[in-house]
C-alpha cells in the first residue's frame, strides 16, 4: 500500500476553501493530494471531496483524485462504485492507461 504525503500544511475546511475559489496558484491535484492523505486516516468527508474531484474537468486533478481514492485502504461503497464507473468510461483510458512506451 503506497504511503500518502503531505504536500501542504491545510485542515480539510481549508482544502475546501480553496477548492471552491478556483485559485490556479494553488493547483487543485495538489489539494487532492492532501485530500488522499486525510481520506487515507479515515476522513470520510475528504474521500466525499475526492470522488467529486473525479468530476473535475482538469485532468490532472482527475488523475491525482482517482489514483488516492483506489489506494484508500477500505474505500466506501459509494467511492468503489463511482471509481468504477469513471474507469469504465473511454474518455478516462489515456489518463488510467499507461503509455505503450515511454520517452526519456
């Protein structure tokens, strides 16, 4: 199981905060990062945030929301369910797939 860490020193309310202003100096993958790691002690209202990020319409976000809620440790009913979901649809694949090749 992957560890978490921090990338900032924010309460979830204040996660919550930012996340409702649209700032772009504080990028919203970040904050989902931080999101994880909450989730990730048993923060059920940060793992909610998440699977609303999954929504998001930047992909980086999406990538950082999907990736911590399917290594939250005992996710809830609604987050495995919507985790699927968001698998399953074909406009996600490029960000879930990993690349046939990579270029260094």
């Amino acid at each position: 199981m992957p560890q978490f860490i921090r990338q900032t020193a924010l309460t979830y309310e204040q996660i919550a905060e930012f996340l409702k202003l649209h700032l772009t100096s504080l990028p919203h993958c970040l904050l989902a990062n931080d999101l994880g790691f909450l989730a990730s002690k048993g923060d059920t209202r940060a793992e909610q945030k998440l699977v609303e990020l999954l929504g998001s319409d930047d992909s980086p976000t999406q990538y950082a929301a999907y990736h911590c809620l399917k290594n939250l440790p005992s996710p809830l009913i609604g987050t495995v369910t919507a985790l699927s979901t968001f698998a399953a649809d074909p406009r996600h694949a490029a960000l879930l797939d990993p690349p046939a090749e990579a270029v260094y």
